[in-house]
C-alpha cells in the first residue's frame, strides 16, 4: 500500500493499494506531525 494525495476536502492523503487490489481508499489528515486515518473510506 502506498499514499497518494487526497482529493477530498479537509485530508492530505489517501491509501493507495499497489499491485491487484480492492477499489476502497482511506483517507487521512497530519495533526501535530502524525498520520491519522479517522475513518474515511471511498471507492474509487
């Protein structure tokens, strides 16, 4: 899994599976310096 940058509002990256893999992407945003993924999913 990689991380691309998000295209919705309000967070900064997205998961991005590399290789065959499923449509759904989790979004995160960075609070105070670390990675937070709360809870965000799209399809792509």
């Amino acid at each position: 899994m990689g991380l691309v940058v998000s295209e919705v509002e309000g967070f900064d990256f997205k998961s991005k599976v590399l290789g065959k893999g499923g449509d759904r992407r989790f979004h995160a945003r960075i609070i105070n310096g670390v990675l937070h993924f709360p809870g965000l999913v799209t399809e792509h």
